[in-house]
C-alpha cells in the first residue's frame, strides 16, 4: 500500500501532531508499507525513523488557541500541492487536521484518492470553525473515514462538523519512555522531583503549580520543581514569579531533544500537569505513566480521558493552587502510594503502545480499500 500523510505542522518542529505522524510512518513501514509524509520544513533533511519527507512551503509561526502554529503560508501552495499528488498516485492520503492549517485543506481540495482525516484539536474558542463552517461542511464529505484523537476531539468538531467519526487515539513510545533506563545524575540526589514538561505556554498552568510550589515546600522541604520546555517570554516571567517568591529548588531546564526527555521522566518522582484547559488528550501524561510514574493533573476534559483519578494518578480542579499542593504532598509524603500509581499507570500506558494504535489506523485503512474494491467487482 502507498499512503501519504500530510502533516498541518513544521515537520521539523516535533509537537504532538508531528510526533504521532512520525510514530504511524514507523510502524507502518515496519508493516512493509510505502509511506510519505507531505509537510512544510524549516529544516532541510529532517527525519525521525528513516522516512521520505517532501517539503511544501515554508512555515511560519501564527498564535492559534493560546499557543503558536508553524504552518505553511504560500500563494504556490496549490499548485505544489497537485502536483505532488499527480505524481506520488497515493492509495491513501491521511490528511491530519484536515481544516487545520491552508495545506492540509488544499491537500483535500486536491485529492483524488482514498481520504482519511485525523481530528487532534479541542478549541474553546473555534473562531476558523465558525467562520468557514459552510465551506468546511461541503469539503467534509471527501473525507471517507474520519477519526479522532479522543473524546474531546470528537466533541469538539462534530459540534461544528456532524459527521460518522471514531476514536483512535494517540499513542506513546513503551520502548522509550520506560521506568527501566538512565537518570539524570544531577537531580538524583535524594530530593524529591516533581516534573513539568511542555512548552511554556499560559494556557500549560504553570503559573499555578509554581504558586503551589511554595505551599507544598513550606510543609515538605526536600523537593525539587524541575521544568522542561522551550520558551522565551513567559520564561522570564515565571523565573521572576520564582525570584520575587523566594523559592528555591526551581531548575528551568529549557528545550529538551526527544532522545534525551525519557531520562527527565525517570528522574521524577511525580509529575504535573496544571493546565487550564485547550488539551484534547495529553500526551506527556501519557509518556510519564509509561515512565511509571504517579501523575497529578487538572480535571479537564482532555486530561480526564487519560487519567483515572485516584488509580493511575489524581487529578484536580484547574486553576486551584491548593488542591494541586493537596495532591502533591499526598503523594510526596507516601512512597507506596507513588509506587502503586505509577505500576497502574504503566499497564495502561502499554495499550496506547504505538505498535497497536498503527494496527488501528491501518484496519481503517484496509477496510475502506476493501469497500472500494467491493464497489469496482459489482
């Protein structure tokens, strides 16, 4: 089968989207598959497990939904697009966020095969939504399967788009993200480390967790806040949030390469996600539970598909300092109970092992070429 997967994202910018691109190329060349990713690069040459890239535009950064969007902005993009799509003659083209960004739309405008469309997002304010929403329904009958991510996904776009979807979600690296590995060296040192991971974004919550981070060190001083992610202008704030506090055992690591996160999660004794909302299913969760560690995180619908409270981590009203430090020291004071939520976190974690999530998407695959070939014998 040749499959051709159109990334809405820099492709060498490796957020939650390009990762689970990436993850699906993997496993389906592995399957012996012919797969090619359609994306805009800022990087020339990029490749995460060996796959043929063919780059369309040039990205650049656009605020979308509280955070920033590299998506590729060209007057020529839909002439590339045609002719990419002439020549490769792909059986299935797998266009994530298909409304998403100008060449994931013009990739179904310009598709003459088999369509498959993946949902990601969850918007509290889908303004692109309403505004093309009459376009958007006449485009959406191109799509012959339509999945998304998680509930909240599937909430989210069949609000403004009704239409038949299932849910296929995303999926983590067992291999990687494993309790069994090398640490940090710096941080094993005894203290306790609870772990943030993302970009630093308002929308992440960790405004909240580092006005609870004074609470829990006032009653629990052996402990470390370790905070991994890219980010420049918040970073500032929050390093000053840190200094006019006086708080201490606050370490900003900064951007972490993919190959060196697993180690990071390692480190950390319990691991936080504060955010506020704009999630529609939490992948770092889902890389610390594989890490097998306990997780504590807002109560949002994204979050709440992946977390069961009270089994494989606790989860909390967004925005409420004193229920996260609640959490956190609940944890922090009970070794066997971080033990036990990070062993059922773990399990759960190896059902979204990506080696099962391509074996789901590809079903949908084979079904739909089943049901064309099906069409052509009558």
């Amino acid at each position: 089968m040749k499959i051709g997967l159109v990334s809405p994202y820099d492709y060498a910018s490796p957020g939650g989207v390009v990762v689970h691109i990436s993850n699906l190329i993997r496993h389906f060349m592995i399957m012996g598959h012919k797969v090619k990713v359609l994306a805009s690069c800022s990087k020339k040459g990029v490749s995460y497990f060996g796959e043929e890239v063919i780059c369309i535009g040039k990205p650049f950064p656009i605020p979308s939904a509280g955070s920033i969007a590299r998506v590729a902005l060209s007057p020529w993009l839909p002439a590339q697009v045609r002719k990419v799509l002439s020549e490769e003659k792909f059986d299935i083209l797998h266009i994530h966020e298909p409304f998403g960004s100008v060449l994931s739309l013009w990739a179904l405008i310009e598709s003459n095969t088999i369509n498959v469309g993946t949902f990601h997002a969850y918007h509290t304010k889908p303004r692109g939504y309403w505004l093309g929403k009459s376009i958007l329904r006449r485009l959406l009958p191109k799509l012959q399967a339509k999945i998304a991510v998680s509930k909240s996904a599937l909430k989210f776009i069949s609000r403004h788009l009704p239409g038949d979807y299932q849910i296929i979600p995303n999926g983590v690296d067992i291999e990687r993200f494993c309790p069994e590995g090398p640490v940090v060296d710096g941080f094993a040192d005894g203290k306790l480390n609870i772990l943030f991971t993302g970009r630093l974004e308002k929308r992440k919550g960790l405004d909240y967790l580092l006005g609870t981070y004074g609470k829990v060190k006032e009653r629990f001083t052996d402990v470390r806040l370790i905070v991994v992610g890219p980010g420049t202008r918040l970073r500032r704030r929050y390093e000053k949030m840190v200094r006019d506090n006086g708080l201490t055992d606050v370490v900003f690591i900064g951007f972490v390469p993919g190959i060196d996160l697993p180690k990071y999660y390692r480190t950390a004794h319990i691991f936080c996600s504060p955010a506020t909302g704009g999630e529609s299913f939490g992948i770092t969760l889902l890389e610390a539970m594989a890490s097998g560690k306990p997780v504590v995180a807002s109560n949002i619908e994204g979050y709440a598909n992946v977390v069961s409270h009270k089994e494989d981590g606790l989860l909390v009203s967004p925005k409420d300092e004193e229920a996260i430090a609640e959490a956190l020291l609940s944890l922090l004071i009970d070794e066997s109970l971080r033990y036990e939520m990070g062993l059922k976190g773990r399990v759960k974690a190896e059902q979204y092992s990506w080696a099962n999530i391509a074996l789901k998407v590809m079903d949908c695959y084979t079904n739909l070429l089943g049901g064309l070939s099906l069409k052509k014998s009558l």
